[in-house]
C-alpha cells in the first residue's frame, strides 16, 4: 500500500471518529461511550469487530471525493457505573476521570486519552505542496446527556509529527428509540482550531506558491467548519449491527477563503456492520 492510499485510508478511519456523535453513547451495545439502561449495563471486557465503507473528500477543502473500505475494532472494559476504559481506532486509548451517571441515561462524564490524529496533508491531488502524516493527539473531552438530548466538546492537541495544532470539537444531537435496541440521532457539530492547525492544512506559504502556482495564503485561528450529521442504527439479530452516518459540513472564515479550498462544502457518508464479542 503507497503512502498516499494509506494516508486516504487513515483519513477515512478518523472521519468515524469526526462523525461518531454522542448519539452513540446512549445505546448500550453500541461501541461508543455508554449511558445506562435502568437494568444496568454489561459489565467487564467487551469486543467488537467490523468493517465499513467511507465516502470524504480526498483532502480538507476537495471537490473530489475517496471512496475506502475500511476496518473497525474496539476493545472496552465496563463496571456498574458503566464504559470506563477502552481502546479503539478513532478514539485511541484512554479512560474516564470523571463519571456522573444516574443509570437512567442521564449522564455528565470527562474523559481523556491519547489517540491518533488521522487528519493528514497527503494527496496525489496536492502538487508542490508540503505534505504531512497523521499525529498522536492527547484529547480531553466532555460528554452530557439528559432525555433525548446530548452534549458533547472535546479539546485536542498534536503531540507528534502532523499538523501540530490544537482544536475544540462542540456537537449537539437529539436522539430517538427505535425499538428495543436501534437508535436514530441528529444535530448540529463545529470546530474551533487555533492557527498552527489552520495554517496546516489550510495556508500557503511563499514557497509552495511557487512549486504549485496557487496563491499565498495564512490561515488565522477561528472556526473551521460547521455542519450537520445524522446516525442511524439498526440491529441485525442478537450480535450484529448496520450503522450509517451521513454529514455535512461548510468551510467558514479562513478555510472557505484558501487558495487551497477548491470546494467549501464537505460531505460525508458511512456505513459499517459490526459485531460484538
């Protein structure tokens, strides 16, 4: 496998990650963060294994888009109170500092945990201009939840080659049963980014203008992007599930306006089946 489909096949894997919502974290066999049925959750070790198809732009800001297949393993390990540690793709490995839970669903938890920054500066389309791999990022991260309504923001900093920036993460979503164990959730999601992390992905220096005959361009800290997201989720028997995500976000401010944003719209599309262990 090249460098460049790597690179391609890392982006999409965090793009679960960027659209992984909170919704998630209410359905009690879902692989995202827990909040508690009224019988209690599963308790000890838990494993799911699946795979999935991305649809995301071939970079931040691209007209065209990569269509990847990609892999999905998750390992967690839950107590009364519900998930405590675990250790994933997107979400790295981390644990619980903090868990107010009223095993009713209502929920007021933070989390950290050092994950791999997927998003990456390598394309075959991005002539003359520096490239960059994926990064180590140490996160820390919010999540509330209360009735058919969460809350979630997550602080990110690059500890690694890569982009090297920081950036907060803010996402809403209102959710809904479907039966006994499927889930339908929907909302809005923003990032914040400081200017290290723009200029990453977004800026031109003087030099790569010259290797690749766009503009000069410095991207300033602010908002990234804007958008919405929505998550279906529907069991297939006893272990297996079908999840899609569909999402759309805008370019603002600096991004939309870089001489390397060919499109400021940017969609995305999942779909994953899965099984637990």
């Amino acid at each position: 496998m090249s460098t460049k489909t790597r690179a391609r096949v890392l982006s999409a894997v965090a793009c679960l990650a960027l659209f992984s919502p909170l919704a998630f974290a209410q359905e009690p066999e879902s692989p995202q963060p827990s909040g508690q049925q009224r019988q209690g959750p599963p308790t000890g070790l838990s494993y799911e294994l699946g795979v999935g198809t991305i649809a995301n732009p071939a970079f931040q800001g691209a007209s065209s888009y990569d269509t990847t297949v990609v892999p999905y393993f998750d390992v967690r390990y839950s107590d009364a109170k519900g998930l405590k540690y675990f250790g994933n793709v997107p979400q790295g490995f981390g644990g619980y500092i903090k868990r107010d839970r009223d095993g009713r669903g209502s929920q007021n938890d933070w989390f950290v945990s050092l994950a791999p920054g997927f998003a990456n500066r390598d394309s075959d389309e991005l002539v003359g201009i520096d490239e960059f791999g994926p990064s180590a990022e140490l996160r820390m991260g919010w999540e509330f939840a209360r009735g058919s309504w969460a809350l979630g923001a997550t602080v990110a900093q690059a500890i690694s080659t890569g982009h090297e920036g920081a950036y907060l993460d803010l996402n809403a979503s209102w959710r809904k049963r479907l039966g006994q164990r499927g889930f339908f959730s929907f909302g809005p999601r923003i990032r914040i980014a400081n200017s290290q992390y723009m200029n990453a992905f977004y800026g031109i220096t003087p030099r790569e203008s010259v290797t690749s005959g766009l503009g000069v361009f410095e991207a300033g800290a602010g908002i990234e992007s804007v958008g919405v997201q929505g998550v279906l989720s529907v069991p297939l028997g006893e272990r297996w599930r079908l999840t899609t995500v569909a999402a759309l976000t805008r370019l603002q401010q600096d991004t939309a306006d870089s001489t390397l944003t060919r499109e400021p719209n940017q969609g995305f599309f999942l779909t994953a089946l899965t099984r637990r262990f």
